[in-house]
C-alpha cells in the first residue's frame, strides 16, 4: 500500500514541480527582448541530448514503475515519508521562487536588455533560492521513489551543472548589474540566508 502511495505522490508532485516552472517560462518567452549574453550552445545541446532521453524514462517510470526497478534502493520507510515531505514542500517554494523572478526567469544561463536585479521574495535572502528549491525537490524524489536512476542521476547532473555554472552566472550578474550585485552579495548567501555572517 505505501509502495502505492509513495508513486503516486511522487507522479503527482513531480507533474506539479515541472507544471509551475514551464508556465514561468512561457511568460518569460513573452517578454524576452534582445540577449547580451547566452551560454554555449554546445552546452545547452549536450544538456538536451542527455535530458531528452532521461525524461522519456522518467514518464516511462511514472505509468510502468517496474520498468526500473533493476535501480531500487533499499530506502528505509522515514525516509520515504521524508521524501513525500520535501517533494511536497518543494511546490510552494518552486511557486515563491518563480513568482519572485517573474519574466526574469530562464532555464539557461543568459542576461537579456530588459532584465532586472531581483531582491524581493527569497531573493531579499539568498542569491540563488532556485538552485536551492531544486536540490530539495530532488532529495525529495531521490528518498520518495528509492531509485538510484530516477533520482540519483538528476540529483548528480545537478550538482555537476551548478559547480561549473555558479561562478560564471555571478560574474555575469556582476557585469551586468556592477557595484549593485557586489553589495547584494555581500548581504545575501548564495543557497541560504546569511546567519551571523556566515553564508552558504
């Protein structure tokens, strides 16, 4: 009955985690103007190459879960329900995240004419709340599904891509935006906010 219930939630929760981003990236694609700087196309192909593929498993997995089970883990039952408790926590926080960038919003890493500093929702905080959302969401489904390809794989390309991608993203920033962003970040820590002058 749990194994049942945790695919379920997991089905549900992941469903609603990709609904609200590709809906703010929609808006954001209204409103995109002229791109002064975009990452590598080489990049961006090599993360569709792989991405492709892997989503088309994911939904395999969400109609057929046996179609992975050679992956399982042998999670104990807390941390399953540990699992359902970030994947679901993780739907308001995507939704304050995203509400908070607005059209600023992208899943690449590029600066447009038009775009702004944002310092209002979990931005007043912490520099990169996105890449900490996504890191909860996916412990959640790595805990909730208890399969090392569902959710170790992504959890692992995750980590990969922000370690290459952070300190260019800020240097970005920092040109874009000059003395402004360095002052931001001085006041903000890059996945958590600020706690007596430690960050992270």
């Amino acid at each position: 009955m749990n194994e049942t219930l945790f695919h379920l939630t997991f089905v549900l929760t992941f469903l609603s985690f990709t609904a609200i981003r590709a809906a703010y990236q929609r808006l954001a694609q209204k409103t995109q103007g002229n791109v002064e700087y975009r990452e590598g196309k080489l990049h961006k192909g090599l993360r569709l190459a792989l991405g492709i593929p892997f989503m088309a498993g994911v939904f395999a997995y969400m109609i057929w879960p046996s179609i992975a089970s050679w992956s399982a883990l042998a999670l104990p039952v807390w941390a399953r329900w540990t699992g359902v408790a970030l994947s679901i926590l993780s739907l308001p926080l995507i939704w304050w995240v995203q509400r908070s960038l607005g059209s600023n919003f992208s899943t690449t890493l590029h600066v447009r004419d038009e775009h702004t500093l944002i310092t209002q929702g979990p931005y007043r905080w912490v520099r990169h709340p996105m890449y900490t959302v996504l890191f909860v969401q996916l412990v959640g489904v790595l805990l909730l599904t208890a399969n090392g390809f569902i959710g170790g794989v992504p959890l692992l390309a995750f980590l990969f891509i922000v370690a290459r991608r952070l300190q260019k993203e800020e240097a970005t920033m920092s040109e874009k935006f000059g003395e402004q962003y360095r002052r931001y970040m001085q006041r903000t820590g890059r996945f958590l906010p600020r706690w007596k002058g430690i960050s992270l």
